[in-house]
C-alpha cells in the first residue's frame, strides 16, 4: 500500500504543485500544475493501467523490464508535451524544469533498462529531496529525508529491487537533479532556457 501511495506519479504531482505555487503563488500557478500533474503524473499511469487490463503487463509495478519501456516512452512523450506548453504559453520556467527532468529521468531509466532494473521509486524520491532542498530549504529534510529511507526500506521489504538497484535509484535521482542544475534549473527564476 505504502509503494503505492508514496509512488513516482504522486510524488509527482505533489512536487508540480508545490512548485507551480512556488513560482506563482495564484490560480495560475495551481493551473500549471494541474496540468503537469494531469500530463506527468495521471496519463501515464492510466496508460499502465490500460495496459494492465489489455494483458500488455502483468501488475502495476512491472517487474519485468520489457514492460517498462512503453511506459518511459509515454512519460517521455508527456513531459514534451508539457515542457511545449511551457515555452508556447510563457509557464512557469520551474514547471518547465521539472518536465525536463522527467524527461532526463524517463530516458536514463529506459537505457539503464537495458542491462538492470534501476528503483523508479527511488529515483523519484531522491529528486523530490534534492528539489524540495533546494527550492524550499532546509527545513524539507525532516519530511523528505524519513520519506526515501522509508521508501527504499519498503522497496526492499517487497522484494521488489535489490540494494544495488534502490542505491542505483538514488545515484540516478542524484545525479539528474545536479545536471538540471548544471544547466541552469531549480537555482535562478530570472534565467530561461
């Protein structure tokens, strides 16, 4: 319950808002995060669960790696889309980050794919911890800090990832957030991309 819960598609969600309210605390900030969190977070999922009910993946968390590729695409497919909406209608440049992150996250995942299984719900979290960090401040460690060892634990605990893909999750949530920054995301309101 808790891996479904505290999973990518809600951590997601969470974080448009928090962060569309962050750069514009009005109803147009909360609209471009409804609409981050209808693309990055709903679509996606109810594309997993189609695929669910069509016989395309097995369960919800797609141990399989072939089943996860599909997936990414879409991710990968909404963050564009979102990341388009941003630039064609002047949003606000953290929402366009954080569709570039996802986009970054999407791919890194699908190549890693490849050869290993990598802990989507860890990377997620991990970058959840570094952008509240670095938007909100210190004081987010208390909530997010509990949240990812909680997170991996239970990851661990359903025996749905070994140590070395939760830790290979937290190095690949890591290391995005850092890149995005690198270029210029989640640090100055005044720059563009």
């Amino acid at each position: 319950m808790f891996s479904n819960i505290v999973s990518p598609p809600i951590m997601g969600a969470i974080l448009g808002i928090a962060v569309g309210l962050y750069e514009r605390p009005s109803l147009n900030g909360f609209l471009w995060a409804a609409l981050y969190g209808l693309l990055i977070s709903l679509l996606p999922i109810l594309f997993i669960v189609y695929m669910i009910r069509t016989g395309r993946v097995v369960e919800l968390h797609m141990t399989n790696r072939r089943e996860r590729y599909l997936p990414y695409l879409i991710g990968i497919g909404c963050a564009l889309a979102v990341y388009l909406f941003v630039q064609f209608f002047s949003g606000p440049i953290l929402i366009g980050c954080l569709a570039l992150l996802n986009m970054v996250q999407f791919a890194s995942l699908g190549l890693i794919n490849f050869f290993w299984l990598v802990s989507f719900h860890t990377t997620a979290m991990t970058a959840t911890l570094m952008i509240s960090l670095l938007l909100f401040g210190i004081w987010t460690l208390a909530i997010t800090v509990p949240l990812l060892i909680l997170v991996a634990a239970v990851r661990l605990y359903l025996r749905r990832h070994s140590s070395a893909q939760v830790l290979g999750g937290v190095a690949l949530g890591a290391s995005t957030v850092i890149l995005m920054v690198a270029f210029g995301c989640f640090t100055d309101l005044n720059l563009t991309f």
